[in-house]
C-alpha cells in the first residue's frame, strides 16, 4: 500500500503473484538456512559435551589412583605405580581418540620403555578422521619420522598397532629390531621373531601400490587400506614370518575389520 499525500487517502497496489512467489522461495531458503545453522550449533554442542565426558573421566580416574598412592613413599611404588606417577607429571596420549583409560596409556608406555621407568612425550602427528584416511594423507604426515607408535582401533572391538625406532619410508621395506606390535585389550606385546624367514620385512612398504597406506610385517601382520574407514578390507593375521606371535595370536588366518579410528604418534624420549 501506498500513501497518497494529495488526498490523504491509502491506495492499494496489488504485487504481481511471481514477486510474491520468489519472496516466499527466499524465505523458504533462509529458514533452511537457519535450521541447517541450528543443527550444526547443536553437532558441535554434542561434540563438546562428548569432549568434557571424555576429559571428567581422565580425570576422576587419575584423581582415584593419585588417592591410592597418595600415602605411599615414591620409591617403594611398584612398576605400574611409577609409570603412573609419570603420567601424571607428562600426560600421555592427549587428543586421541582411542586410548582414554589409564590402563591402556600404561600398558602402552610400559612397551615403549622396555619394562623401564622413563619419561616420554606422545605428539599426535597423524590421525584418519582428521588428516584422511588415503596413502597422501599418511605419508605427507609420517614419511621420515623416527620413533613413531601407530594406533588403530577396528569395528571389531581390538585396538592393536605397532611401533618403528627407524624413518618411515612408505615406500619401501626395512629391518627394525626395535620394532613391534602390540594389542592393547589383550595387554600383549609381539617383538621382531629372529628366527623369522621374512624378519627384514618389519614395515613393507607400499612399493608403487597406491591402494595400500600401511603394512607391518610380511604377509601382512596388520594391512591398512585407502580409505579404510569405510572399507572392511583391512586385516590383521599371527603369521610369525616377522613378528612373534604366542600360539592362536593375533589368530592364523586373516581377520578383516573397519577401520574406526587410526592415530600416529611421535614419541620423545626424555632423559
């Protein structure tokens, strides 16, 4: 409508019905719009009320053991309590998104120091959900770095992994002797089998397979795939070609899995 000074009278004017229709398009979209913004507000809630979960129960589980040996004089602690104790001075394994309970974090830094009292860092180099999961991602990320402990979690319900002293090269195939694998729910370690017929394949390297991102061992003891958060072509096997497997560990024959979540991490050693 439109006012009309001369006359002091309103006069209508009629919007041809195509304006009206685009407007009401329009507003059909900012009102998508706005639901698409409110579900992402709402994702992001969730992923911080999930974080802060995650973080209250490192931290009433810390603050449980640090009771338990509060009392205790820190030279007499077991092997487990001094590793604790340096978890709690260095905390291990932050950001990931699979090892959360400190059981697993000692078990695993009890690995990775030989049974010995040490302190290390743990740097987050490489994780699938955030950086990719294809061979490009992996190797911009990890190719060359020394000391590196690789984690994966499987649809399957294991976490199992394993770690090189020596550069990444994910092209080729190298001996480490201070390479192993490991199963974090099963709290067993797999060194290199020196009596192994293939003992110089600890990391088989992708060689001009593109399809490949990561193998431990020849024949595969752990082989990771592109794309291998939505593929279920990944496997892990106990075939003792390179590693050395307990009897019926991992298992004989090949296991295919999913892969949920795979990290890598730079270990410092501290003196």
């Amino acid at each position: 409508m439109v006012f009309n000074k001369e006359n002091n009278n309103i006069n209508y004017i009629e919007y041809p019905k195509n304006k009206i229709k685009n407007y009401e398009i329009q507003i059909k979209e900012k009102n998508n719009l706005i639901k698409k913004y409110e579900q992402q507000l709402k994702e992001k809630d969730n992923i911080i009320s999930e974080k802060t979960k995650i973080n209250d129960e490192r931290y009433n589980s810390i603050e449980k053991y640090k009771k338990e040996i509060s009392n205790k004089d820190k030279e007499n602690l077991n092997l487990k309590e001094k590793i604790l104790f340096l978890e709690l001075e260095i905390p291990l394994f932050q950001g990931s998104k699979i090892i959360l309970d400190i059981n697993s974090k000692i078990f695993l830094k009890y690995c990775l120091c030989n049974n010995k009292i040490q302190k290390i860092k743990t740097n987050l180099i490489y994780s699938a959900t955030i950086n990719g999961d294809t061979n490009d991602a992996f190797s911009s990320k990890c190719n060359g770095q020394t000391n590196t402990l690789t984690i994966i979690k499987t649809n399957n319900d294991k976490i199992i992994g394993g770690f090189f002293k020596k550069p990444i090269d994910v092209k080729e195939k190298f001996y480490d002797p201070d390479s192993f694998l490991f199963s974090v729910k099963a709290e067993e370690k797999y060194d290199v089998n020196p009596n192994g017929q293939y003992k110089n394949y600890s990391f088989w390297g992708t060689g001009s397979n593109s399809d490949v991102i990561i193998n431990f061992g020849y024949g595969s003891s752990i082989h990771i795939i592109n794309n291998c958060l939505n593929s279920e072509r990944n496997y892990y096997c106990g075939r003792n070609e390179t590693f050395k497997f307990p009897r019926n560990r991992l298992t004989n024959s090949d296991v295919y899995f999913k892969v949920i979540e795979f990290e890598v991490y730079k270990i410092e050693y501290i003196d």
